[in-house]
C-alpha cells in the first residue's frame, strides 16, 4: 500500500548535491552572472511572477518557460503539483513541458536562500501528480506528467515526487540528470524513447543519469527503445526498484519487464536494489532487442516472474560483485547467490548487521563512482568497502560465528571459541596469531580481523574466504 503524499528522498544525496553545487559555482564564475531563480508553492503569493518566495508563484510551467531564454533553477516547497490540462482537451494531454539549461529543485520550505539551505532533514514532499480530472479515476490522468524533448544538456530534476501518471517522465532524444527523486505507482515511471529512423548524430540519443532515487509499484519502472539504432544511454545508481508489477500482458506500449524494460540501450546499474518485483517476462529485467547491461554491487532478491525475475535476449548482461537469490548462467565469479535475505525487514530494504551483501561491494568503487551519500543520506562506504545495493549498512558488525580465544594452530580446536574448528559456513573472527599448517585447506564464509590478528602460512596452507554460495 502506497501513502501519499510520498516523502521525498531529497536528503539521500548530499554528496552530488555537493558535486552539483561545485558544478554550478565553477559555472557561474566562468560566466559573468549568477542563475536566475523562479519559485513555485502550492498557494502564489505577491505579485505571483515567481520572482521571491514572497511572490511565489503556483504555476511549474509559468516558471519553466519564463527561464527558457536565459536557463536558471526552479525551487519548489513542499505541496502537490498538478499540470494545468489544456483548454479543448482532457487530462492526457496535460503534462510539464521541461526545457534546456534549467534545473529544478523540489523539497523547499519557502525561506531558503541558497540551495544548500535546503534542510536535509526535512520531510519534503514535492509531488508532481499526473491524477488531473476526476481524483478518483485514472483513466483522465497526465499520460506523461513530464516530458523532455531534445534537450542538448544541463537539464535536472532534483527532490522531486513523480506520482499516478500513465508515465512519470516521457525522454526523446534528451540529455537529463535526475537526483533524488521517487517515481511511485504510475504505469511507467520513466519511458525514453531514442533515435530515429537513419539518424546517427547523438543528439538523437537519450544519455540519462539517475542518482539516489526510487521506483516504487510502478507496473514498469524504466523502459527504453530506440528506432534506427541510436539509442539510450543510462547510468543508475544507489536506486531502489520495489514492487514494480507488470501484469500478464504488457499495459504500456514494450514495456514487458517489472523494474526495467531494456531495448535499444547501454545502461550500466551501480548500487542498485531490486526487490520483490514481477513482470511476466522478467520482475527485473526484460529485453528482446540489443543492449548492454552492466550490473556492479546491486542486489536482486524477492523477484519474480513467469518466464523468469531475468529475460535477457538476445544478449546477456555482466553482472558482478552483486547478490542474487537464484544462479545465473553468466554471473561472475565474485557474485554471492543467497536465499538469506539482506534486508532488514519486509518494509526495509536496509540492510541487516549480517547480510552478505555487507562490505561485499567491488573494492575498486569510489566516492567519484556512486558519490558520498546512500538512498537514506547516510555515508556511501563505511568501514571503506562499500556495500552492495541502495543503502549502506551504518552499524557494527554482525558478531562472528567464532572467533580465536589465543594463538596457536588453525586446526587446533583449543584455540576457536566454538569447541570445534570453522567451517565455510562461518563468520570467523581473528583476535591472536594463528598459523595455517602446511597443505591444510582451511575455508571461512567471512573473515574478520581485529587490530592484532596475523596469519601465518606454512608451505601449501590455503585458506579460501566466501565461498559465495549459501
Ligand atoms: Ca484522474
Ligand atoms: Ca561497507
């Protein structure tokens, strides 16, 4: 059951809100003036021409094409947000119309100044409904709530609540960066169409990147096409896709899969968590035409689907370092498939003290990578080793299964604390120096060492860590 208004997950991104704000202070001192700003509450206020909070506007579009010539930023407060339905026509057509060079911001209470002003405590809720016409039918609302056509670059969309259009966001042919957002119970959350029948120039491909957000029961979270092969390009990370459920038959036009729907594209999936979703042909993922999917330090847990929770054709994706629930025929070696779940609870998809997926993530992930800030605006890497999927995991470590009480020989049972020696279904603390004696195969699911460990290998002594399949 989905609660409106949805809370906003602005606070999750500290850190690209910090890249960006860089971003934008290096911009405006290479030009010579600053951005100008629009603001946009629920009720207008003043004057009402979007020059102050004091004379707030109550119109997103008013704001937006009031930019269109100069570019600039749009703050919202918190409130719901309907586009304007055109007179002549019904809901489907109305939508907001986003335009080059202009960001926008939700998540606002009305008295900031800078944008780093934003509280990132604050429980923002900046929706953009799609349910215009009669609240209680969906069959007169927005068929995309926002549409961006042929944007060369520079656009954003930060802090916002998409919610209960046909599609959330409608991309051609567009360049896009997307933070914080949550995309919640529409048909599609995002669908970017690419391309054009002989047209090779990228200005007709959709390069999209999406920081810190969340899909959440949609039927389809993401779905790409492309005509004449030029196509989508997207790059995902610390996302969450939850209960997207695509029924049997496919309700939005090639949208077969539950969280994505992957043709005509390269899109590259870092710290994702996909949970509990189904489509018929694939809860995660579904693809009949050509793609490149890369998956690093993701989770895939809970989904489901007739034909499969995965249904890559004709080509098969790279998936690495991640957790998966079931085996797959083309994971790497580094790829933990567990039936254990990772989460904190059915309501959470926070992680357990003792999850695999804690400090399991590819040791080369960077701050420059995934940024600073988890889904829950927690720090990204704790203890350096990133996690695996949206959320890192904050607290202690899960305690060990046994641990060393003295030095002294591995396959000497005085010395574990368990009266028996480890297996490789062990979380294994090390406390002393402990020698592995010549050609002794000692195997660990989890090694941890405390300040004063040391291993100590005689000849052809091995010791092999995380077998990875539990
Ligand atoms: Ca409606
Ligand atoms: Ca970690």
């Amino acid at each position: 059951m989905i609660t409106f208004p949805y809370t906003t997950p602005y606070s999750r991104q500290r850190g690209f809100l910090i890249f960006w704000a860089i971003a934008i202070c290096l911009l405006g001192s290479i030009g010579s003036y600053a951005q100008t700003i629009r603001y946009v509450k629920p009720n207008s206020s003043g004057s009402g021409d979007g020059s102050s909070w004091a004379n707030a506007t109550n119109d997103l579009q008013t704001a937006i094409n009031s930019l269109s010539a100069t570019g600039g930023q749009v703050w919202m407060t918190s409130g719901l947000y309907k586009p304007t339905v055109p007179a002549g026509f019904n809901g489907f057509d109305s939508r907001f119309t986003l335009t080059d060079g202009i960001a926008i911001y939700g998540g606002f209470t009305g008295n900031e100044t800078t944008l780093s002003d934003r509280i990132e405590s604050h429980p923002a809720s900046t929706t953009l409904s799609g349910n215009v016409g009669d609240p209680a039918s969906r069959d007169d609302n927005s068929q995309y709530i926002l549409y961006a056509f042929n944007m060369d670059s520079t656009a954003i969309l930060d802090g916002l609540v998409i919610t209960e259009g046909n599609t959330g966001l409608l991309a051609e042919r567009t360049h896009l960066q997307i933070n914080n957002c949550t995309f919640v119970a529409n048909a599609g959350g995002i669908l970017s169409y690419a391309g054009g029948a002989g047209n090779t120039n990228d200005q007709f491909a959709n390069r999209i990147q999406i920081t810190n957000s969340a899909f959440q029961a949609n039927l389809n979270g993401i779905s790409t096409n492309s005509e004449g092969g030029h196509g989508n390009y997207f790059t995902v990370i610390n996302c969450l896709f939850e209960k997207n459920i695509n029924p049997n038959q496919p309700i939005i036009t090639s949208a077969f899969g539950g969280a994505l729907t992957v043709n005509g594209a390269a899109m590259s999936l870092i710290n994702c968590t996909f949970r509990n979703n189904y489509a018929y042909y694939g809860g995660v993922v579904s693809s009949t035409a050509s793609h490149t999917v890369t998956m690093t330090n993701c989770i895939l847990f809970g989904n489901s689907g007739s034909a499969g929770y995965e249904n890559f054709f004709p080509d098969t994706p790279t998936i690495r370092y991640s957790l998966i629930d079931r085996p797959l025929p083309y994971q790497e070696p580094s790829v933990i498939v567990s039936t254990t779940s990772p989460f904190v609870s059915e309501t959470s998809a926070q992680l357990n003290a003792c999850s695999y997926a804690v400090d399991a993530g590819d040791p080369a992930t960077t701050q420059t990578t995934v940024g600073s800030i988890d889904l829950a605006g927690n720090p990204r890497f704790v203890r350096t080793r990133i996690d695996l999927g949206a959320y890192e995991y904050q607290g202690g470590l899960c305690a060990p299964d046994i641990y060393t009480l003295q030095s002294g020989r591995w396959d000497d049972v005085a010395i574990w604390s368990a009266g028996r020696l480890p297996t490789d279904a062990d979380r294994v603390l090390v406390k002393h120096a402990v020698t592995i004696p010549q050609n002794y195969q000692a195997s660990v699911l989890k090694l941890i060492f405390d300040v004063s460990a040391r291993l100590i290998y005689e000849t052809g002594g091995r010791l092999s860590v995380n077998p990875l399949r539990r």
